[in-house]
C-alpha cells in the first residue's frame, strides 16, 4: 500500500498544532515562555521551508521535526555560553597571576569524558547511516515510534497501518539495525 502524500496547510498550524507543540516543547525546556518562543520560531521557520516539504510524513511530523531542531539549537546556545563563562571564571583575569587556574576552581577529575562524547558522536553517527540504509517505510516507523516516541495509534492512523503491521516493521527494522551496527561498529 502506498504512502498517504500529505499537504501543508500554514493557515490551520496554531488551531491544529499548537497546543501539541508547547506540550511537547514544555516537558523538555520547562520555561512556559521559551517554550512559546520555540513554538513560535517552529511555525516561522515551517513557513520559510514549506517548499521543501515532501509530504512523505504528516505536517504535525514534520513541524516537530523542526521544533526538536529548534529545542537542540537552544541547549547548544546555552551550554556553549555557559561554557565559555565558566572558562572565564576558572582563571586569574588581571594582576599577576592573571591566566593562572584560581585554585579554588580546578576540577577535581579529568575523566575520560571527552573521550565518550566523541565516541557518542560516533556511535549516533553510524546509527543514523543504518537508519538511513532502512528501506523507506521502516526508517518513518522506526523514527516515530522509537526517537520520536509517538504512540502507536498516531503512527498507526498517519501511515494507515495496522498495529500488528507496525509491529512487524518495527521487529524488522531493529533486526536490520542490529545486523547494521554489528557490521558498521561493534567490529573490531
């Protein structure tokens, strides 16, 4: 059965997806007016891209494939300014000793951390080339039910699938993955 093209239609987004999108946004930033913010930066931004949609997943799929894009944005922005502030205040800023660590301030441990955070990017990459080497169907089921956590009703209803069937691409999509990540990272 073929894919069901879905259509955009901008003039509907707040009535339709908004209270969706600031309920999904404020179980992950916890601020109820960045949260607006991001809401409001979603629809904007669906607004400049909209003839890049393909209509290959729903427009309320689609939107929070933007919004998950902008909540990632925002920690970015803030860990790296908080970053950048605690090097700051880590170190002797004027005087003589200025550069020098302040004592009080040294970490305690250099544990391997940087090495795990490559080798997590590493990882999520290899992962999403297997991913993207599923057959179409597969990566949409996969990606909804197991990244984007929909509920198997929803994605049941948007692909105009059975539930026994979702549980079949999913069974095989995880078996393609494993066989994937054995090939591509777990060897030595």
């Amino acid at each position: 059965m073929p894919l069901k093209k879905h259509m955009l239609n901008p003039e509907k987004w707040v009535t339709l997806h908004a209270d969706y999108l600031f309920n999904y946004t404020i179980s992950r930033i916890n601020n109820h007016d960045l949260a607006k913010d991001l809401v409001q930066d979603t629809f904007f931004a669906g607004l400049k891209a909209k003839d890049n949609f393909q209509g290959k997943a729903s427009e309320r799929t689609w939107l929070i494939s933007i919004l998950k894009r902008k909540i990632i944005d925002h920690y970015r922005k803030i860990n790296s300014a908080k970053g950048k502030a605690e090097v700051k205040m880590n170190f002797y800023t004027d005087g003589e000793r200025e550069g020098e660590w302040i004592e009080e301030r040294v970490p305690n441990s250099w544990d391997n951390a940087f090495e795990k955070s490559i080798e997590n990017d590493e990882l999520s990459v290899v992962l999403e080339q297997c991913i993207n080497n599923l057959p179409e169907k597969y990566a949409m089921v996969f990606r909804m039910k197991t990244i984007q956590q929909f509920e198997t009703e929803e994605i049941c209803k948007e692909l105009e699938i059975t539930s026994s069937n979702l549980w079949v691409i999913i069974h095989r999509a995880r078996t393609q993955l494993r066989k994937c990540m054995e090939d591509n990272w777990f060897r030595n």
